[in-house]
C-alpha cells in the first residue's frame, strides 16, 4: 500500500515536470510591466524627442494641385465632318501620359526657369529661395560637368565678391562684379542683385545668411527631377477630370509648376492637334503654286491659238464627244489628286519616326479610303504609348522596348503597304480612264486639225482650272480646322496660395512614436516575462507543485540593516517580521500537534536564500515564547552561526561527530534567553558520511532530554545531498525559498526531494517578500493542502514603524 502510493507521488511529479513553466501567469506579466515602467517611461521620452526632431529637422514637402477637364471635341471639325473616327474614349488616358512625358515637362522647365535654384545653407536642412533670392545669375554653361555643383557666392558689398566651388576635384575661387559678366572654362555668368528688394534687405539676407549657394541644372536633369514630383491621376472618369500634383520643398515653386503644367498643357494639345492641318495647308500652297503656273500657260496658250488661227468656236459639232471626254479628265484629275495625297502621306510616314495619329487622320480625311489606312495608324499610336510608359521603367536598349519597336516598325510596313495598295488602285483606275480618253481622243482624227488643237487646249485649260479650285476648296476646309483647335481642355480648378503641408506630418510623426514606445514598451515586458525565472509569490510554487505543499508562512523583506547575530525578532518584538514568525511557530501545530521535543530542519536550494536567517529567528521566537531551544550548525562547508553569535568555530559538531569533543563542551548559550546554540566547528573533509553517520541521531536523542526544539541548519540541498537524512527526521522539515532571489527550477528541486524521498511534511517559506507590492496589483495570496491558511498583508506594526514618514508615490506608484 505504502509502495503504491509512493509510486502515484513520483507519476504526479514527473507530470507535473512536464507541464513546468508552460502556462501564462497574467499577474507576474503585470508586474513585470510595472517593474518596467521607468524603461517604458524611457521609451516614450526617446519616441517623443525623436518625433521632434524628426518634425524639427527633416525636409518639408508642399503640395499643390489642379484639376483640368478633358474635351475631345473640334468644333471645326464637327462642320466640315473631318476625322470623323476619332474617338474620345482614350483621350483622357493620352492626356496623362502626356502630361508625364518628359517631351512635354521639357517645355514646362524651359518656360519656368528652374534650371537654376538658390539656397540658404543651414545645419542641417537647407532653404530654397524660390523668387526670394537676393540675387540672381544669368549662365552660359561651357563644360556639363558643373551641372549639380553647389556654387557658393560670397559677397563682399553689394559690389561683387567671389565664386566659390568645386571642379574635377579641386577647389576654384573666381571674383565677380555685380551685372558684370565672368568668364572662366566653365562658364560664363552674369550676378545680378533681385531689384524686388531694396539694398538694405539684400544686405541684411546676405549678412544673415552667408552660406548661400545656387546650383545649376541640365534641361534633361531638371525634367526628371519635375518628373519625380508630379503625381497625375484621373479624378472622375464621367467628368473626364484629371487632378494634377506637384510636391516640393517650396511651398509657392508648388504652386507655379502645377499652374504652369496646367496653362502649358493646353497651349500643347493646341499645337499638336494643329501641326496635322498645318502639314497639309504647306502641301496644298505648293500645290497651288503649280497648278496656278499650268493654268496660266494653258489659258496664254488658248488665247494665242485663238488670235493666230482666227479661230470660230465649232464646239456644237463635237459637244457629246467633248462632254464625254471633259468628264473622263475630270474622274482622272480627281484620281491623280487623290494619289499625290497619299504618296505625300507616304512620305511623310517614311522621313518621321514618330507618328501622330491626328495629323495622318487630317491627312486621309474624305479620301475613299480613310477607315481602311486609320486602323494602322491607331494602332501604330497604342504602341507608342505603350513604348513611352516602359522607357519610365526601363532602358531604351531593353528587350521590351526592342520587342515593341519590332511591333511598330511592323504596322508601318504595314500602313505603307496598304497606301501602296490604295495608290496602285489609283494608278490602275486612273490607266484604265487614260484608254477610255484616247478612245475618244481617236474621234477626232477626222476632225479638222484646227478643232483638235482648240479642243485639247480648252481640255487642258479646264483640267487646270478645276484642279485649281478643288486645292482652293481643300486650302480653306484645313484652315477652317486648324483654326477650331482651341479650348479643348478647360483648367476648372488652378492652385491658389501656396502649397498645403504634407511632410513631415505631426500627426503622423507622434502616432509612429506612440505607435514605436508602445511595441518597444510590450516586447520589452514580454521578453523580461520570457526571461523572468524568479519566484516571486507563492502562488508561483502552489501552480507549479499543482497545491501539492504546505505552505508555512511568509517572511517580509527586512528593511534596515540586518545585525550579525541575523536575529530580528527581539529587536522590536512588536514588528511585521517578529509577527511573520509568530505566525510561523503557530502554523507548527497543523503540521505535528504532538507532545514532546521536536526537530526542525531547514534547508533550501542555493546559499542566499536566507535559511539560516529564518532558523535562527524561529529559533528565536520559539525561545521568547519560553521554550527551550538549540540551534545546530550542520552547514560544515560554509558555516554562518559561529559568525552571527561573534563566536569561535574552533569545537562544534564536526568534532562531536568525531568524538573528539563532548556535546556540553561545544553547547555555547546566546544572549538570548533559552536559545543555546552548536556552532559547525572545523570544516571536516567528509561531511556528508559525518552527517548520515549513526553519531548524529545519538546527538539528536541526547539533546532532546534537554531541550523543547532542536533546530538544524542544513546545507543546501541544490548544492549537496547532505542535509536530506536530518530533513527526512525533522518532524518540521523547512525549505525555504527567497522572493525575487530563488528561481523557478528550484521548485523542481523542492518537488523531488518531497516526492523522491517521501518526504511528508515538507513545508515552505518564502522569505525576503516586498510588502510595497500589494500596490502593483501581484500579492501572496495562496492556498494550502493541508487545509490552514494564511493571509498575509495587514501586519501588526510597533509604535516605531507607526511614526515613519509615508513616502508620497509617484506616477510609477513607488
């Protein structure tokens, strides 16, 4: 039976081993976190001042924007029903792709002028003097290698002064006379003084400020640099709005790019919808031009057959064959017009490598086969759209932007292919009416020689004269259209003031530091949880021995200086400490209620965790309460009564156990009353065989004839296996653990020395308890399994502790 039940002991020790440390003790996480607060105090001081300074020093950024409505309609265009397929459906995706093009942002920086900025140089951001600068330069660079240069200007009067930057490595300093031009390899450069301030100011910005600089930009450089700062996007697709936003360090440069992009967006789109109709107006005059010299001849001509021949007009004989003949030269006049358009067309497609498709749409418009050519050239523009998004991301030389130059030099063989086939269509249709004119032409074979001549020249005459007015006709149907390219896109909404603040955002910059201090704040705690193997309540040790242990009592932390002797309980018999023993010597009987002398042994896991201190005042309030006690000092590797009673360690129990001393010799009387104590004496080479030797329960039996309580200091047990025997004879057998000292794996310790030894009675002392900790919200509450209790917190006080002057608490509650 007794087998048996020593077998179940050891199975609920091994399991509870197994499951050691696995569960989450929300109380010690929380008073971890308050044991942590000054470092999280610490994380938010550093969170903050960093948020600060990040808001004090970093650049800002100001953003402005517009908004711009996109119409695809030409007013012109619509009466005279030219490029009647062009649709509106892509025009709002062309437009922002334009816009982002650097074809275009390269106007934009022609026309604003910030290939040149100017600077105050600070400690650590620098200020842009966007139209605020006290001077400004007018420069011709000579050597590319001086864009990006920071050019400080020193001035020494309003009179010049002196250039000062670096080239190809070495420092150059170059004198300069205001609006006096200065040469050297690099440039050529003109300072002038902003007339918008008077002398005075200028002269106080440039004492206030004398690292002043300007940097000079390439057009290429500048594009991109606009381009990095533009942010274009579709507002409402029903609307056809577009928002367009700049973003700089200069709040009133925000606003001027955004409107300057707007205004010369528009002024754009008009030039480029009108360079189709101005192609062909140029074609059409040169045309004009021709055709003007051939009527005339042809019209000199008939009038000098006329003069010389005395000629009388017979034209009522052969006016069918005449009709006939006039209307198969005016099918081939139209046929041969229609063919040099097109061969202008082609012409124009093989010198450009870009096409527009609006200016080919102008070019083919009326023409009978305008859908068939218009499908290739819409086509051919996808491709360059797509071309030009890909060179954002990737180099010319890439494999996809070969791929698509592949894909648009194919629809242009393709276009070319098609107008070759349109023209030879003409060609053919225009022989076949060549025949069917000769035909005719043969008719007059027996007409009289005079009437032939006369007929071919009026015919003549009259081709001329109507080709003449079909190029006039078509001159003022292109005019009409190019003059109807105006307010397509309508600016609804320019940038007024300067640009709104967007970085650094305050909002922001203190949420991120809230943000920052609570992760750091929480991993901190969660790692010093991870990390925290103290013991630091009761609860701890009643959780991780399943309510296996009695636990006999607690022993709060010791305030003042703890006197040699290490016993406290006479000092102020009246104190929460000489209370914690009193409630101790109490818990005695739930354990052995019996009569006659008892043993106490006390042990623990590691030197340090006070059993010494704690035998020696149980010792101590068991003698005040009038019993008869002796304490043994059986601790032979590291001894401590003989110092706590400032006594010889000459004779103790190491020579009682050798016989080499009597036990009335080495018993010393304390200056306490009824407390006798054995101090350990030398330290022997075989203490454990000395203490599991017969001798000791000789010692034992003969002291209980004199004594009510024999008290034994043992060794550690975590250390050595000394101290088991006494522990397993004690009828009150002690471990003690120290609060914030002890760690959790000696709960193992405790629980195989009750378990593996059968040990009973074995109960706990948590000793060295923080009393202030009720204010962290983590106490020492705990239950028993042998059913007394303990409630701990309301101590019973002296006069002395009474009078003590309360600490105000501050915000970490100590």
């Amino acid at each position: 039976m007794l087998q048996s039940q020593v077998e179940n002991n050891i199975d609920n020790y091994r399991q509870r081993v197994s499951r050691f440390s696995s569960e989450i003790d929300i109380g010690l996480f929380i008073y971890i976190f308050k044991r942590s607060l000054w470092f999280i105090a610490f994380f938010f001081i550093i969170s903050f001042s960093a948020a600060y300074l990040y808001l004090r020093y970093s650049q800002t950024i100001y953003q402005s924007s517009a908004v711009i409505q996109v119409n695809d309609n030409n007013e012109a265009n619509q009466i005279l029903q030219l490029n009647k397929s062009e649709a509106g459906q892509n025009k709002i995706a062309e437009t922002i792709e334009q816009i982002r093009s650097k074809v275009f942002l390269k106007r934009v920086v022609e026309k604003s002028d910030i290939q040149v900025s100017y600077f105050n140089e600070g400690t650590f951001k620098n200020n842009e003097l966007y139209n605020s600068s006290p001077y400004y330069i007018k420069v011709n660079i000579k050597r590319p290698s001086i864009y990006g240069t920071k050019i400080y200007v020193r001035f020494r009067g309003l009179s010049g002064g002196r250039l000062e930057y670096v080239s190809a490595g070495k420092p150059v300093s170059l004198p300069f006379v205001t609006n006096s031009l200065v040469s050297n390899k690099d440039f050529d450069l003109n300072v002038t003084l902003n007339t918008i301030f008077e002398k005075p100011t200028i002269e106080r910005s440039l004492t206030e400020n004398p690292n002043s600089y300007f940097i000079i930009k390439s057009v290429d450089d500048a594009t991109a640099e606009l381009q990095s700062k533009l942010d274009i996007k579709l507002l409402n697709d029903m609307a056809k709005t577009v928002l367009i936003t700049v973003k700089d360090i200069n709040a009133t440069k925000s606003k001027d790019l955004v409107n300057i992009i707007a205004e010369e967006y528009l002024d754009f789109d008009v030039e480029r919808q009108s360079e189709s109709s101005k192609s062909i107006i140029s074609f059409i005059d040169g045309q004009l031009r021709l055709v003007y010299d051939e009527l005339k001849t042809s019209e000199n001509n008939l009038q000098d057959f006329r003069k010389q021949k005395n000629y009388t007009d017979k034209t009522e004989i052969i006016s069918a064959n005449m009709a006939r003949l006039t209307s198969l030269e005016d099918e081939m006049l139209r046929v041969e017009m229609e063919e040099k358009l097109l061969a202008e067309l082609q012409t124009n497609i093989q010198k450009n490598k870009s096409i527009d498709t609006y200016e080919l749409v102008s070019m083919i418009a009326g023409t009978e086969y305008e859908d068939a050519i218009k499908e290739y050239t819409q086509a051919i523009q996808k491709l360059l759209i797509e071309k030009e998004n890909l060179l954002y991301e990737v180099t010319p030389n890439s494999e996809n932007i070969k791929q698509i130059n592949f894909q648009i030099e194919n629809q242009k063989r393709l276009l070319v292919e098609s107008i070759n086939a349109v023209r030879l269509k003409y060609k053919t249709k225009y022989t076949n009416l060549l025949q069917k004119s000769a035909e005719y032409k043969n008719k007059y074979d027996n007409v009289p020689e005079e009437e032939v001549e006369h007929s071919r020249l009026m015919r003549l005459f009259s081709i001329s004269e109507k080709y003449y007015t079909l190029l006039l006709e078509k001159k003022t149907e292109f005019s009409i259209s190019k003059a109807g390219f105006v307010s397509r896109n309508v600016i609804l909404e320019k940038a007024i003031g300067d640009g709104a603040l967007v970085s650094p955002s305050k909002k922001n910059a203190f949420f991120v530091a809230i943000l920052a201090a609570i992760l750091l704040s929480f991993l901190l705690v969660f790692i010093r949880y991870l990390l925290h193997d103290k013991i630091t309540s009761v609860n701890e040790i009643v959780k991780q021995t399943h309510a296996s242990v009695s636990v006999l009592g607690l022993v709060p932390k010791y305030e003042n200086d703890i006197p040699v002797s290490q016993l406290v309980v006479d000092k102020n018999p009246k104190s929460i400490i000489a209370e914690s023993f009193r409630s101790i010597r109490t818990n005695f009987q739930f354990i052995n209620n019996t009569e006659g002398p008892k043993i106490i042994a006390v042990t623990s896991s590691i030197s340090g965790e006070g059993k010494t201190f704690v035998a020696l005042n149980i010792a101590g309030i068991l003698a005040y309460s009038g019993k008869k006690v002796v304490i043994l000092d059986l601790d032979m590797r590291k001894p401590k009564i003989h110092r706590g009673f400032e006594v010889s360690n000459e004779k103790g129990m190491s020579t009682i156990l050798t016989d080499m001393t009597t036990i009335e010799e080495c018993i010393i009387k304390s200056h306490f009353p009824n407390l006798d104590f054995i101090t350990a004496g030398p330290i022997p080479p075989n203490p454990s065989e000395l203490i599991i030797g017969k001798k000791l329960d000789e010692v034992i039996e003969a002291l209980k004839k004199k004594y009510d309580y024999i008290m034994i200091d043992n060794p550690p047990v975590g250390l050595v296996t000394d101290g088991i025997t006494t522990i397993q004879k004690a009828d009150y057998p002690i471990y003690v653990f120290r609060a914030d000292y002890s760690r959790r794996s000696f709960i193992q310790i405790f629980d195989k020395l009750k378990n593996e030894n059968n040990i009973e009675h074995l109960s706990v002392i948590l000793n060295g308890i923080d009393v202030k900790r009720g204010s962290y919200g983590y106490n020492y509450g705990y239950g028993y399994g042998y059913g007394y209790g303990y409630t701990y917190g309301n101590g019973y006080y002296s006069t002395d502790d009474r009078t003590h002057k309360k600490k105000k608490k501050n915000i970490f509650g100590k």
